[in-house]
C-alpha cells in the first residue's frame, strides 16, 4: 500500500495569455499562478518550493522570490532553472521526487514569456522593490548549446540547426525538400485542429496540410524545408503554472478530488553538440528517457491515451515518435495544446503548458498521458508519464545512466582545419526575406569519419536551392570550414 503522504499529484493548474495590453513576464506569471492557487487555497501556507522557468523577457534578477511575494508565499526556497524546453518537466518529475522522499509539502512550478510586448517595445517599467532583490539561485545544466564548430558554420538559430535534421529525415524517406513538405503539412495540420479548440492558443485556427506547406508571401520560406507556419513562434505573451503535492496534502486541503498522479519520469541528454551526433535524425536520449519513464511505470505506449510530444519543429515530433515506436499517423495524436507553431512556444516554458492542459484533460476525461519536453537543438529531454488514477507501485523515476554513457560515448569527432572530400550527413538551404539562397550549412563525414561542419561558399548558393545535399559529395577547405560542390 502507497502512503497517501508520499504519492505526488498535480493538483491544480493555471495558464494565462493577454493579446493586447503591455505585460510583463512576471505579471502574467503571475495570473497564471493565482489561478493555480486560487484553485487549492487550502495549500498557499504549504508551498514549500517556488520553482521558475528560465524566463528570456525582462524580469527582475529573482523572479521566483518575486513571485512569491506577489502571492504572498514565504516558501523556503525560490529558484530559477538554466535555459531549455526540457526545464518544465524536469521540475515536475524533481518536484514528485521530493514530495515522495517526504522533503516538500508542495512546489509552485511556474514560467512566462511577454516577447510579444517586447517586441512592441512597451514592456511595464519595472518595479524597484523586486529589481533589488538578490538573485535566486540557479538549477540544471548551463552549458552552451552548440560548440565552435556549429558556430562556424553559422549554425545558431534553432531554426538553423533543425532543418539540418529535417534533411536527414527528408532524405531517408526518399523526398526533396518540395516534397517533404508537403509531407510535413499532413503531419502538422492536425496540431491546427487542436490549437483551435484551446482556450489560450495563440493561434487558434484550422489550417489544411496546403496552407502550412506552400510557400506564400505570408509563409515565406525559412530554412528548407520550413515554411514560417511549421516554426515554433516566440512573439507570445503566454505563461503557465502548475501546484505539486501529495495526496494527503490535497486531501487535507479538501482538493484530492481534482488530483491527476505523477505517475514516473525520466531524463537523458543526446550527443551535446549536434556536429558530433553519428545519426542527426534520430533521438537516442528521447527513446530513452520514454522507455525509462514507461519501464518505471511497468506500462507501454499502447497504454497512453494522449501524448504531448514536444513540437517546436516537425522533426522533433518524427523523431520522438520514431523514438517511442509511434507511427505518424496515430489516431491519438501528438499534442494536446497545439503544439509550439500553433499554440505557441513561450521560450523555455511550452512544456509547462502541455503539463498543465493534459492535467485539465485526465481531470475531466481520465486515462493515462505522456508529455516530453527538449532543450537547446534537441538536446536535452525529459519526460513524465501522468494518470488520473493513483500508480500501484507509487511515483517511480527512470532509470537512464547506462543508456547516458552510450549515447555519450558515440559523439563522433569534429574537426575544423581540414582539407578535402566529404559526403554530406545533413543539410539545410537559408532563405533570405526575397526567398533567395542566403546561407547553406551542412555537417559532413570526412573519409577517415570525423565530422566537419561547413557554410557554402557564395558562389556556390544560386545553384543550392532547394536542393537536399545528404549523400552528395562535397570538398571542404579551412581553416573556418567553407565547401563547394564535388566535380
């Protein structure tokens, strides 16, 4: 029998939004944490914990303590995680840990992002009490995301860095780029119907497969083969929050009836820098942490009734599908909220909201779901396994440090002063805003096996687009990697 004190739950939940008026983070941070309190106000004097999401938007220098204030919290500790989509989950799965090992009472995970008011340039001034306070303490891993190589190569924006694995599915599938988008709006526009029926989508509207693949003037291409409507879109003002604690809490707080159960969760990290990894398109790290998390649960995929995979470009929704033995076209589907293009990606905080929204949906309608979160160029993972019924066995963490030294140990190795034949391993064409070719990174495969990451040549750039150039031959000159075309 599972002590009540020891069995975590999500016990409420809150997501906010504001399309018009200036607002800051904090603010609608804020909202979306009344809301959850609000919910369970039998629990505010238990808060032991106030945990934020790495937040891009200004903010003050301790946005948990400041949030805490604002809700009239005294927890004992007030935190703020490192950069990454992965953060979300990790929290909740680290929250169930210390709720289970009986060292919190509850723990306030919240995040925002205001980048729409940023953008506009009429961000709230901000408030001197809160810029004064000291900073809160900083969790998780703060390495950068990609390493000289990618950098280079001009390999930064996430965007970038996506299509590179994007080709490599595209390749593998036997399409050009032309053709794999149009495969890629079949797999999207079911993201549409979903963001269309949430309450704070950011995009809430239908979208057939023709309408997110064909290039437009209102959906320019980007990096092939992404369109701007199969992107992840940060310009949204849109926070969320969600209040783990025990049943017996939630019972004590006459709320246990609203519990959804932390069923288990894991984490794992793929290669780090996305040069090194010996297969672009495919997601060890995310096969493991899934069969972790699910072996931990003593259940499978085929048990899930709703996933969450996280979705800020297609390919990582084909390669956490591929990863976790989905097929594309499962009639479950892969988002309750819409996904990040659609929904919308609030920085580092997206998962926080499929947290939050499959919590709603396994309160109202019951069964089993399962949400993934990533970090940096898909990177760092994290996954969590929810029910609305209470696990047999209890909370249970995955297990995943053998699987971790395997992954690690099979970085492939980059080099960067070198001369001479490759064949390319990804690969992606830029578009500049006339839609002509303005860059053309690739990673490649040297005869004796390093990796080289390289820019085209601009001479080279008229005659690459549109063109997919894994498996083509290429020669690679340095010291700062730039190649042309073989023959």
């Amino acid at each position: 029998m599972v002590d009540d004190e020891r069995l975590p739950v999500l016990v409420s939940t809150g997501q906010s939004l504001e399309r018009s008026e200036p607002v800051s983070a904090l603010d609608l941070m804020t909202r979306a944490a009344r809301q959850c309190l609000d919910r369970a106000p039998g629990l505010s004097g238990r808060v032991d914990r106030v945990s934020v999401v790495n937040v891009m938007s200004p903010v003050p220098r301790a946005p948990a303590t400041a949030l805490a204030r604002r809700l009239g919290l005294s927890p004992g500790r007030a935190e703020v995680t490192t950069i990454g989509g992965n953060t979300p989950q990790w929290l909740v799965n680290r929250a169930a840990d210390d709720v289970a090992g009986g060292r919190v009472r509850a723990v306030l995970v919240a995040g925002a992002e205001a980048q729409r008011t940023v953008k506009a340039m009429a961000s709230p001034p901000p408030d001197p009490e809160e810029e004064g306070l000291a900073p809160d303490p900083v969790i998780g891993d703060d390495r950068s995301g990609v390493g000289r190589a990618e950098l280079d190569a001009g390999l930064i924006a996430p965007v970038h860095v996506y299509a590179l694995f994007e080709s490599v599915l595209a390749h593998r599938a036997g399409r050009d780029f032309a053709e794999h988008r149009r495969a890629l709006g079949v797999l999207m526009a079911p993201f549409t119907d979903v963001a269309a029926d949430h309450p704070v989508a950011w995009f809430p509207e239908r979208r057939t497969p023709d309408e997110l693949a064909e290039v437009s003037p209102d959906n320019r291409l980007v990096a092939e083969p992404y369109p701007k409507r199969m992107c992840a879109v940060i310009n949204v003002d849109q926070a969320a929050a969600v209040l783990v604690t025990s049943l017996a809490e939630a019972r004590r707080a006459g709320v246990a009836g609203d519990a959804v159960f932390c069923v288990s969760g894991a984490e794992a990290n793929d290669v780090w820098f996305p040069a090194a990894r010996p297969d672009p398109g495919s997601s060890p790290a995310i096969a493991a942490a899934a069969s972790a998390a699910l072996d931990a649960a003593g259940t499978g995929t085929d048990d899930i009734g709703a996933f969450d995979l996280y979705s800020c470009f297609p390919c990582a929704v084909q390669m956490a599908s591929a990863a976790m033995g989905l097929a594309l076209d499962d009639s479950r589907g892969f988002t309750v909220t819409g996904g990040l293009p659609y929904f919308g990606g609030p920085g580092n905080d997206y998962t926080l909201h499929a947290i939050a929204t499959m919590a709603d949906r396994l309160r109202r309608s019951g069964g089993t779901g399962l949400v993934t979160g990533l970090g940096w160029y898909a990177t760092k993972h994290a996954v969590g396994l929810y029910s609305s019924a209470p696990p047999a066995a209890g909370w249970r963490r995955g297990e995943t440090s053998a699987a971790q030294a395997a992954i690690d140990a099979s970085a492939v190795e980059v080099c960067a002063d070198v001369v001479g034949p490759a064949v390319v391993v990804a690969s992606t064409v830029v578009a500049g805003r006339s839609g002509a070719p303005a860059a053309a990174p690739v990673v490649a495969k040297l005869d004796d096996g390093r990796h080289v990451a390289a820019a085209a040549e601009d001479e080279e750039l008229p005659a690459l687009a549109g063109r997919n150039l894994v498996g083509e031959r290429i020669v690679v000159s340095g010291p700062l990697p730039r190649f042309r075309l073989a023959g």
